[in-house]
C-alpha cells in the first residue's frame, strides 16, 4: 500500500492566501481611487478608458403607439362558470355571439360521462367585446343556472 502526499491542505491554504491578497490589493486600490475623485465600479465598466459618446437631449426621439396594444392584441378568452350540466358548446356560441365576433366557444366535458363540468370558455376577438360580455353576461341564467363570466387567468404550472 502506498502512501503518496499530494499536498492537498497546503495548496489550499496557499490557494487561499493567495486570494486573499489579491482581494486586500483590490480593496486598497479602489480605497485610492475614490480618494481621488474616481468610481472604480464605472471605471471598471469603461474598456480602455473610452468615454460614451455625449448625446443631446434634443437628439433622443421618443415614439409612442397611436392606441393601446391591448384593445385588439389577439383573442380575449373569457371563464364561464356555472354551466349546467346539458349545456353544449353550440348553446354557449349562441348566447354570446351577441357581444362581438367568437374566436371559440369550449364546454369543458367530464372524461367519464361526457357531461358538462359546468365551466367552458369563450374567446372574442377584441378586448371591447370581452368586456361587454363580461358587464352583459355576468349573473345572468342559461338553462335554470346563474352564469359567472370573468377573464381567463393563465393555468398555474405543474410542478
């Protein structure tokens, strides 16, 4: 059996002296740059002490969009709950086509008995739409059940 010393400890004590005056150095060096007058973190920032460009206040340009992104940014799906259980997806398309253009109209079935889960959703195509559903349709009775209507929140992840 063979005993072989690598000397392991000691060129980790080494390693870390090693680092430690490299740290005092740096601590040291910034101490006197700051005396001076000099940041040494935007010192740092700055390759080869090449100042930015200086930029006029009448030079920047800013742009606005002419209207909201979310007025008609893509289908507004709306939760419906309250369903009952004999509502179809052709029921849930006719009660609210009245507000606006249907992207989709979805009951949500039970996988064992092919019945309504009493919740579906609703896609419009504008946000205006959405929200008229949503005041004209929220409380309302479909098939004998009070309707509740809101925004569709996103589906939280799976761990």
């Amino acid at each position: 059996m063979s005993r072989f010393f690598s000397g392991g400890k000691r060129n980790r004590e080494a390693s870390r002296d090693l680092k430690k005056r490299q740290k005092e150095d740096r601590l040291r060096r910034n101490r006197e740059l700051r005396a001076q007058g000099i940041d040494p973190d935007v010192m740092a920032a700055e390759p080869d002490g090449a100042a930015l460009p200086e930029v006029k206040l009448e030079d920047i340009v800013i742009g606005v969009a002419p209207q909201s992104r979310q007025v008609n940014f893509g289908p507004t799906k709306l939760f419906v709950g309250g369903l009952g259980p004999m509502t179809t997806e052709g029921d849930l398309r006719t009660f609210f086509s009245r507000f606006g253009e249907l992207v989709e109209a979805v009951v949500i079935p039970n996988r064992s008995t092919g019945q309504s889960r009493g919740f579906g959703f609703v896609s419009y195509q504008s946000s205006a739409a959405a929200d008229a559903a949503i005041k004209g349709m929220n409380g309302v009775e479909l098939d004998g059940h009070p309707l509740k209507v809101n925004r569709a929140e996103a589906r939280p992840g799976r761990y």
